[in-house]
C-alpha cells in the first residue's frame, strides 16, 4: 500500500532572496502564505534586487514571532521583524504598518507604491550590500500585483517571482541528488511546500491538490533561473550546477520535444490556493501544518501537457 504524501516541511521567505523560515504552520492567503515576500529589498531606482544579481541576499536572516503563524494574529507595538547577516548587528523592523510610502518601486513587470521602511533600514541594507537601499513591504491595501493571466487569470502575489506558491518533492530532489557531483539541499529550490512521500517529479502532473479543505490548483512548471546555482550557506554563485544536470533531464527539449525549445529547466511547480472551491467563508481554518496529508484531486495526462 502506498503512504499518503505528507507535507514535509512548510517554508516563509519573509524577504524575498533572503533566507526561508521553516515553520510549524502557516496560513494561506490568496496571495500566498502569510509574511511570505511581504518585504523587498530595492536599489536606488527602486528596483528589485534579487539573488540573482546580489547572491549575499542568501545570508540575511529573518526572524518573526513564533505566534505570528497563528491564524488571525495582529501585530502589536512591540511586534518585530528581526534581520541578521554576517558582521552586521540586528535590525529590527516594527511589524505594524509603517507610515511612509515609497513611490515607483518596481519588480519585473509590475510597478508601484510600497512602504517605505524608513532610513534605519536604508542604511543597513546599504551597508552590507555596498550600494544604495531601501526595505520596503507590499501593501495590499492599495496594491495587486497579478499573476500571469494566461496561466491564473485573477490571482496575485506579492514578491514572490510570479505565483503565490511553489510546491516541490523530497523524491525529486533526491533523484537529483543521485546525479550531481555534489548534492545540493532543498534551500536551493526555495520551495514553500515540500511532500513527502512522492513519485520523484510526480508534483509536475498534479493538476489540483486539496490539504485539509484547501483546494490548490496546479499552474506551471517552475522554470528555474541562476538562483538555484547559489550556496544559500555562502551567498557564492556557482558555474553550472546544479542547472547543468537538470538541463539533461529537466530542460523543456527533453520533456516536451514536441514544443519549440528556449532552454529552459525545471524544478517544482508553481499553486495558486484556489479559493472558490474552498469552503472557508468566514468559517473554516486556513492553517496548514507540517504531518498534513495531501490529496491529489486530479492529474494532467503527462508532462509534455504541463503549462511552461
């Protein structure tokens, strides 16, 4: 009898290309999980910087209450983000809503007002990055930021790449793993929800999924960038890997030879929480937590069907 997938580990990038928490529980929003990629760390221009370009962002720790994953908890004045890297001293961010706003903050193709976390934070982001920056947090009160359309028409996110979450397999990472030269942690993927218990790279047909009452809706496979060739406990880019592996049987050639190549791999795939078919309307938890089974509610045909 096979076991029932688990969800392994739950994963919150409160920062975006900063460094994940590994939570208990977290709670799903329609943008995804709570506190995940509230916060951006931006250049002069008010552009994203991401680990693409500044890898270092991979030592900047976060840290949030423990009670900040309960579901329905509001921040009090004494509620704090703590941010922690090597050789600097901590930051601590008021978890209430800040009153400054920045205009013209922009990531990829959505631009727009955030807040401003004020100069404290300025100045420490500047510091040990070496170049003028700014903190600054989404502010859904006046702000969408919408996923593609083409592939989740009417869904949102905050900082995150594109969609609100990415599900990954402990079975996909370790097939991986049998083929590098060096294996590579789970961190290099940046997951937010890791199974348990899973055919390696069976998460590219799930098409819907339900934990508890929630119903997730496959979107696309997660095309991966140079991210993942980053030591996430050295904030050091590497050459190839493990890019250079997954490109001899994960690229879109060798998955889908039918569609025009544009060398792209992939690893995990990208939900969005779809709440219509969810019956938690003013009732209902919208907690997950570590242990909770998933059920898979229906599956595309075969991977060269999967939406890239």
């Amino acid at each position: 009898m096979e076991e029932a997938l688990k969800i392994q580990s739950l994963v919150i990038y409160p920062i975006k290309s900063c460094r994940g928490i590994s939570v208990p529980q977290a709670t799903v929003t329609h943008t995804g999980f709570q506190w995940d990629r509230y916060w951006l760390v931006v250049n002069y221009k008010g552009r994203a910087y991401t680990q693409r370009v500044e890898p270092k962002l991979a030592l900047v720790e976060s840290e949030l209450p423990k009670e900040a994953f309960l579901e329905d908890w509001e921040p009090k004045k004494d509620s704090f983000l703590v941010v922690r890297a090597p050789g600097m001293s901590p930051l601590k961010i008021p978890l209430t809503k800040p009153s400054s706003v920045a205009e013209g903050v922009s990531m990829w193709e959505w631009s727009g007002s955030a807040f401003d976390e004020g100069e404290e934070a300025a100045k420490w982001f500047s510091d040990y990055l070496g170049k003028q920056s700014r903190l600054v947090r989404f502010n859904k009160d006046t702000e969408t930021r919408p996923s593609p359309p083409e592939f989740a028409a009417g869904y949102s996110t905050t900082f995150a790449d594109m969609f609100p979450f990415l599900v990954a397999s402990q079975a996909s990472l370790d097939q991986l793993n049998t083929l590098l030269p060096e294996p590579v942690p789970i961190n290099r993927f940046r997951p937010n929800i890791l199974v348990d218990n899973c055919d390696p790279f069976g998460e590219d047909l799930w098409d819907e999924i339900k934990i508890n009452d929630l119903v997730f809706q496959g979107v696309r496979l997660c095309s991966r960038c140079k991210v993942p060739t980053v030591n996430q406990e050295t904030g050091v880019m590497g050459a190839a890997e493990p890019t250079e592996t997954l490109m001899k049987f994960r690229s879109d050639n060798v998955l889908m030879p039918d569609k025009k190549p544009r060398g792209k791999v992939f690893f995990g795939k990208e939900m969005v929480w779809n709440w219509n078919l969810t019956n938690t309307e003013g009732k209902g938890k919208k907690t997950i937590k570590v242990g909770d089974t998933i059920s898979v509610l229906r599956k595309i045909p075969s991977r060269a069907e999967a939406a890239v």
